[in-house]
C-alpha cells in the first residue's frame, strides 16, 4: 500500500512540475518580441486559433525593414497554424506556418516599391506582391519572386 501511495505521489509531483515549467517557459518569439522597436507579437497572431509562433531572425529581420522604410508597416497575416483554413486546403504547410512569413499591407506603388527595394536588400527570399499586400518570407530554398 505505501508503495502505490509513493508512486501516486511522484507522479503527481512530476506532473505538477512539468505544468509548473510548461506555464512558466518563455517562447523564443515571445523574448525577441519584446526587443522589437516596430512590431508587438499580438500584431503576428492567427487570426483563427489565435496562436503566435514566429522566429526570432525572421522578427529581427522585419523590424529592421520597418526602420529602414521610415513608415509603418500593418500586419494582414503573420504566423498561421497548420490548422487554419488557408494553410488547410494546401498539400504542404506555407512558411506563415513555420513562423517565417508575414503578409504586409502596401495599398500604394510607391509603398510597394519602397518595402520590395528594403526586402531585397535584406535578403528576403521569399516575396510576393498583390494589389492589396505584399508576402515576405525567408525560405531555406532559392529566392522566390511572384507577381499577382
């Protein structure tokens, strides 16, 4: 009987223990967040599951695209769970869900050019420009460009 006493013990203990440490571990994205200068990581979350997980270079690398563009830049789309319709319906995950991809609002030429001409030079590989928003991304494969 004060075996299985014991063992009911220990295995609560460790389960509060690993609740504990779950509740209380800081997401990479959530540090590098709160070094941002331009962004908060509220603006980079799915709208449908509400979940944020975006990587610390990616963020670093935008931030910096915002202080050269001299102008703000608004999130329609940033990090999106493989459970959200969009990244549903597709054969393989996009980069929104591996947290290296945002979608930017650029409703004018000039704002379009201005933030294409930052990307390139930070070395973006991964960009596409719409009428209403321009995808940035930083893929491990070559450099994409589209245009719709």
């Amino acid at each position: 009987m004060f075996t299985v006493i014991r063992l009911v013990y220990v295995v609560f203990v460790s389960i509060a223990f690993l609740w504990v440490v779950a509740l209380t571990t800081v997401n990479p994205s959530t540090a590098q967040a709160e070094r941002l200068q331009h962004f908060t990581l509220e603006e980079f979350k799915d709208r449908i599951t509400g979940e944020v997980i975006m990587d610390p270079e990616f963020l670093k690398k935008l931030d910096e695209l915002r202080k050269r563009c001299g102008f703000p830049l608004y999130v329609v789309s940033g990090y999106r769970s493989p459970k959200h319709p969009v990244e549903k319906v597709k054969v393989k995950p996009g980069q929104h869900t591996n947290g290296t991809a945002v979608d930017i609002r650029a409703l004018s030429d000039v704002y379009r050019y201005i933030i294409l001409k930052h990307a390139i030079d930070l070395g973006f590989t991964g960009i596409g420009v719409y009428t209403t928003h321009i995808h940035l991304d930083t893929r491990k494969s070559k450099t994409v460009l589209w245009v719709l």
